[in-house]
C-alpha cells in the first residue's frame, strides 16, 4: 500500500533546518546546543513551534507518565534532537509512542553524528 508523504514541504523545510544546523556547527556539542540552534531557527522560519512540549499518558483520567516532545512544529510534526548513533532504536520507540499518546501523525528525529546530520521520519499511521 502506497502512502502520501506527510506533510512534505513543512517537513522539507525542518530537514533543511538541521543541515544548516550541521554545516554552521560541526559534530561534537551537546543535545541542548543543537535545540538551541534549531529553536533559533525555527524562530527564523515560523512562529508556530514550541519546545519541550508536556504531553501526560492517561488512563481513565489518571496520568500514567509525563512526557516532553523537544519540538511540536505547527501542531503537527514532533522533533527529536539526539546526538550521536547511541540508542537509536531507542529513540525510534519513544517518538513512535509519542507519536500514538498524542495522536500527531509525524515524528522527526534529528541525530547529529560525526558522519553528519541524520533524520528518520518516524509515521503514525494509527
């Protein structure tokens, strides 16, 4: 089954973001300087972002767990800045599960390696 890239152009333009981020910085900083300069430029680009967003898990009115998105981009795309290749496949999981908590279909992770900038669309379909 053939599905529609979501949200193309916004999410084009939030990769460009990061390359930008990569080619003026370099490999070798810490999480917060890398969302510090994306927020930076996401200021640049839109006024419709917010950073680390609280999104609750609930059950029955009760929340099970807090959670903070890095990034929510025009209440659509979630953002996840990592450094690094080290628990990848962890990041995969905790985006997808934000992803399902909030019901946003698009996720983001954006990992700045000493091989460069590298991003993974994370979809939710659900």
């Amino acid at each position: 089954m053939h599905r529609e890239l979501l949200y193309k152009d916004l999410s084009y333009r939030l990769v460009g973001l990061a390359y930008e981020i990569d080619n003026k910085i370099g490999y070798g900083h810490r999480e917060k300087i890398y969302a510090d300069a994306f927020e930076e430029l996401l200021k640049r680009e839109t006024n419709l972002f917010k950073r680390e967003v609280y999104y609750p898990i609930k059950n029955e009115g009760k929340t099970l767990a807090k959670r903070f998105f890095d990034f929510l981009v025009d209440d659509k795309i979630v953002i996840e800045v990592k450094v690094g290749d080290r628990e990848y496949k962890n990041s995969c999981y905790q985006l997808f599960e934000y992803l399902k908590t909030s019901q946003l279909k698009l996720g983001l992770i954006v990992r700045f390696t000493r091989d460069g900038v590298k991003i993974k669309r994370i979809p939710n379909y659900y």
